[in-house]
C-alpha cells in the first residue's frame, strides 16, 4: 500500500507522496515500524512523510491494535491511506519477509531481541532499542539486569552513529541505533580521542535532557506538575548510556580504558538534549585546537556543526531538525576545556539518525528526508 497524503483537502485531492514530488525512478524501501504508538514512532512518522522512497506498510503497537494511526497521534490526520496499528505476531516471520525490506524496531529495551531474531535475513533492522548497542553480552546483563536473547544475532549488529560508520552501515542487515546522550558525547569526543587532543581521563559530562527522552508510558517523575518548574539529577551514576558512551571512546583511544563521570538531569521541557563536556587537553594543546580539529573533521558533514565564535549551543536551535551543534571554550582552570554539544533527543538522538542510518542501507542520499530546518521558537 502506498503512503498517501491528501494535498488539497478542499479539492477532496488525494495524492501519493512521490507524485507529490515529480516521481522518482529510484525504487522505494517497504517500512514496517514496530512500536508505532511511541514518540520515536510519531518522530518517524514525521521523517518519512517527506520522504519520496518510503513506503510505509506496516505499524505495530500492542496496546493500540486496530486503531487508526490518527486515533493515536491525531496531528496525522490528514495523511491518508496509512495501515491501522496492528500485533506483530498477527503476522508470521515468513510473511514479514515477503511483506517489508526494513523494520524500524521501536520496542523497549529487551523486548527487541526475540523479535528480530525471528525476522528472516532478508529483512533488514534499524533498531532504536539498547538492545543491540553494547557488544559485550557480559556488560549488557551486568546493566540491563538480564541475559542477552540473541547473543549470535549481536555479533552482527552495527553500532552506527552514521558520521563514524557510513562503511559498516552500507554493508549490514542490523543497525543498532545510538541513544540520545551518547550521540551528543560521542559526535565531539570520538574525533579529539582519536586524534590525540585530549586526555582519555578525567572526561565529565553534566548532560540535560527533555522528558520525551522517558518514553510515553506514564510515569509519575515525568508527569506535568513532577517535572514543571524544576530540574532534577537521575540515574547517578548508574545510568545505562554510560558504558555505551564508554564503549566508543574506548574505541576512539585506541582500547585505552576510557571511565567517565556522567549525570543525565531531567528538564522541564519536551524535547532536546545539551550536554556541558569537561576534558582534559593533551600537553600544548588548547581549545582552539580542539576546535580546529572538529571544523576540519566536520566541514563537509550536513548534519553536524561547529559554531563560529563564542556561539553557544542550544537546545531550541536544533529543535526538530537532524543537526547537531557543537562549540568548544576555554576552561579558566588551565589545561581543561569545555565541549557544548546540542541535538534533539527525537530527531539525530533517535528517529533522525534512523533515518540517516535507513538512506546509507539502502543507497540513498543521506539527508533524504531530514532536511527540515529547526522550528524556532
């Protein structure tokens, strides 16, 4: 079924997404999204409305099945011929094959594994869950608190943050998507580690994040009057993007141990991430270096940005968008500098990075899809 979209509700015109944009004679990808009825499922909803070679085929959500995809976020209304949310084990493990060539797995955490085991090879994942990110089975039950479902399918699972793994990405069945705060370390971290610029010690990462970053289950810490008119510290030392973001830097420095301080804190408001990055620089080296460094290893890169100046990053000027905003100061304490690093959680620190990661798959240009700009205010 193609995804389609009434243009010109007055006219009753109903037109297909392609048509709307010329056609195109590169073929589309069948999508089936798994957990549709989250905000990540929403976000890559959004994504792939603008995109000319998605055709969406299936949306899942267990809770919601046999409902219209409208009835759940109802901003969609006006896109027609949308599949209604259905189970996934409505439909057997042969018939995906035949039906989708990509699932974008929305699932919570440890509930992915079985489902994509039971997927036939043919089909290839976008997982958004941490099911898939740390590749040592051993550090995945000491932090997720169970045994590893698929441990021979984690073998070939591709952690890919897409501006690190384009290679490995163009080659794989299985993408293990980043998480939100180890997208925005990670992005200007890895590069000053593997070039030597900065200190594998002594990194500190005092990280905000919007409440979507929870999920959409109820929660009382994430309900209106919780989290309004306040900030509040989580996951103190134990949260679990820790050993992910350990993970690529120790990657980054060569397989030096890499510990971090890290301190997620929960933000009153919907969307975004920044996060303050306090290093330690090599002997003789500044922050200007360090900010050279990144200019010239983002230079080309349409999604990530080193601002000019004395810019700050924020969270509203990535609102919505795929970008990623970086600068890098001066600490007063010498020797030390200070790394800003904003993105929106939904966008490049979920559904946006994806997408990005679904384009590299299967041979589309990159930014197809995720070219919107922030929304500001």
């Amino acid at each position: 079924m193609q995804t389609t979209c009434d243009l010109n509700p007055r006219r009753g015109r109903t037109t297909t997404l392609s048509a709307a944009r010329g056609g195109s004679s590169v073929p589309s990808a069948r999508i089936g999204i798994l957990g549709a009825s989250g905000y990540t499922g929403a976000e890559l909803m959004r994504i792939l409305l603008q995109h000319p070679h998605a055709n969406i085929k299936y949306l899942t959500a267990d809770r919601s099945a046999g409902l219209a995809f409208s009835e759940v976020f109802p901003q969609f209304s006006y896109v027609k011929g949308l599949p209604r949310l259905s189970k996934f084990e409505d439909m057997s493990p042969e018939k995906w094959g035949q039906e989708v060539d990509i699932i974008f797995c929305c699932l919570p955490h440890a509930t992915t594994q079985l489902v994509i085991a039971s997927l036939p090879p043919s089909v290839k994942v976008v997982d958004l869950s941490a099911d898939f990110r740390l590749a040592d089975i051993e550090v995945y039950k000491q932090w997720y608190g169970g045994e590893h479902k698929a441990p021979e399918l984690q073998k070939e699972a591709v952690y890919a943050i897409t501006e690190f793994s384009r290679d490995q990405v163009k080659a794989c069945r299985l993408v293990a998507n980043p998480g939100c705060y180890p997208t925005a370390a990670q992005l200007p971290l890895v590069p000053l580690l593997r070039s030597g610029l900065i200190s594998q010690e002594d990194i500190i990462i005092d990280a905000k994040s919007g409440t979507t970053g929870a999920g959409r289950s109820l929660k009382q810490n994430i309900l209106y009057c919780e989290v309004t008119d306040g900030i509040s510290a989580y996951g103190i030392a134990s949260h679990r993007h820790a050993p992910e973001i350990e993970q690529g830097l120790r990657e980054a420095a060569g397989g030096k141990e890499v510990v971090i301080n890290f301190t997620p804190h929960l933000m009153p408001m919907s969307r975004g991430i920044l996060e303050s990055i306090y290093v330690k620089t090599a002997p003789g080296k500044t922050a200007a270096d360090l900010k050279a460094h990144l200019q010239g290893v983002y230079a080309q890169e349409p999604f990530v940005h080193v601002l000019e100046g004395s810019k700050v990053p924020e969270t509203r000027l990535v609102r919505g968008s795929n970008h990623c905003f970086i600068n890098v100061f001066a600490d007063r304490v010498p020797g030390r500098a200070i790394i800003v690093s904003a993105i929106d959680n939904l966008v490049k620190g979920a559904s946006g990075q994806a997408v990005q990661n679904f384009n590299v798959m299967f041979g589309y240009p990159e930014t197809t899809g995720l070219l919107s700009p922030p929304m500001f205010p």
